[in-house]
C-alpha cells in the first residue's frame, strides 16, 4: 500500500455521528493522486444501526435491509464531508432516476461500498469529467471460474490463461472492479447502459496503474477503441480501483 497521509475528521460537537460508522477518514491509498479531490471513507457495522440514525443524519433513509441502509448512510456521509471540504457546502447527494448519485453543478464524484468499508470521492468539472471508484473484496477462485466467462472479453480469457491458477482469481476481481469504476465514470457523459464485454482491461501493472479500452461506441466523443486509465491498490482482502477522465 502507498504511503498517505490519513486525518481523521474531527466532526462539530452538534453534528450527529452513527455509531454504525466508524470517524471518517481523509486519505488517499491508490498510488497517483488526483488533483483537487477529496476522498472520504470510513468502515460501518450494520448490527449498531439505530432507527433514528438518517433523521438524526439528515438523510433520507432508503429501502432494503440494515446492510443496505448502512452502506447507504456511511456513503452518504462521507459524501457529504468530502463536499464539505472541496465547496464548502456539506451537501447529501439525491439519488437520482438511474439510482446514480446527483452531484452539486460543477462537482462530479463516485461512491462505492461494500465488505465493510464506504468511500466517496469528489472533484471540480473544471479538473475532471469523469470519476469512479470501486471497492471489491477478492473473489475466491470457485467463484472467478463461475464468473470470467461473463466478465472478461475473449482477449482476457486468453491472457488470464497465462497466468498461474492462483493467480487467476485476483486478476478476475481487478478486471471486475475496473469496469465497475470505469461505467461508474463514464456513464454520467454518454447516459446510456453499457456491460462487461464492452470494455477490456489492455494492461495492468504491478506499481497500480492500469489502461482500458471501449470495445463498442458510446457516442461521438466515445468510439470503440477510446483508451482510458485506471489505477488500483490493494487492502488486505479488497481491491480499490478507480477510473478518472480529465476535463
């Protein structure tokens, strides 16, 4: 893991803090920085969520079950302080029509959570178009096997083939995790769905870097063969990846 400065962030005596989650963390682990953002995570225990904890937050809880309501929170609040600090204005995205979160005008960002941990990531339209981040816990090897087929295009079967089968699960879990980040920052420019198989992870390596390439059209802007870069750390047993498009 890179060495980073880590700030906890020491929250007013008036604003209310879940026990669910734990004080949030200002950090960056992934290996090249990002101008201008803000990055805010923390970890979260759904079985110390309390019934008054959105209304005390200020959110709107959503539906589903304490594991999705928690993730739900502890993104939520990191979001907020991550806008805190990069406008200002502590600001709880809306969830909009595509479930995506709705950023401030002239923000964009990326939530992701899962395994625990919660994270949002923040910065001006005026230094990045585009942002995505993901968090994967390591897929264990009968579960890569199930999945790589509808993941990986037919060039990364072919490339995972060269690698030793203990090693074949966790280039599984990155190339999943990349295309995650990747449609999470792409989506919001061309508006359209688009898949697994319609992106292929080209390189990966060991210091975090990785590029990627669209397989079909997603607009003018965004034809087949369109390059974009992605980085990625590992933490223990989970994989953060993330995708930016500068502006």
């Amino acid at each position: 893991m890179p060495s980073a400065a880590r700030h906890t962030i020491s929250m007013t005596p008036d604003i209310y803090h879940p026990a669910c989650c734990s004080p949030l963390l200002a950090h960056w682990p992934l290996p090249l920085a990002l101008r201008g953002s803000q990055l805010l995570s923390c970890n979260f225990d759904p079985a110390q969520l309390k019934a008054d904890d959105f209304a005390r937050c200020g959110i709107a809880p959503p539906k589903g079950v304490a594991k999705r309501q928690t993730e739900f929170l502890a993104g939520r609040l990191c979001a907020r302080q991550a806008l805190q600090q990069l406008t200002g204005t502590p600001a709880v995205p809306a969830v909009g029509a595509d479930r995506a979160p709705c950023w401030p005008a002239g923000v964009v960002g990326s939530i992701s959570h899962g395994d625990g941990w919660a994270a949002a990531l923040v910065a001006t339209q005026a230094d990045w178009r585009g942002l995505g981040l993901d968090i994967e816990r390591l897929m264990s090897t009968e579960r890569a096997a199930r999945l790589q087929a509808s993941i990986l295009t037919p060039a990364e079967l072919a490339r995972l083939a060269e690698y030793p089968a203990a090693q074949q699960a966790w280039l599984v879990s990155l190339t999943f995790s990349l295309k995650e980040s990747l449609f999470k920052a792409l989506y919001p420019l061309v508006q359209q769905q688009f898949y697994f198989q319609d992106a292929e992870l080209l390189s990966h390596s060991p210091e975090g870097e990785a590029q990627l390439q669209l397989r079909r059209d997603l607009g003018p802007d965004w034809p087949a063969g369109s390059p974009l870069n992605g980085q990625f750390v590992q933490l223990g047993e989970r994989l953060l990846s993330l995708v930016s498009i500068p502006a």
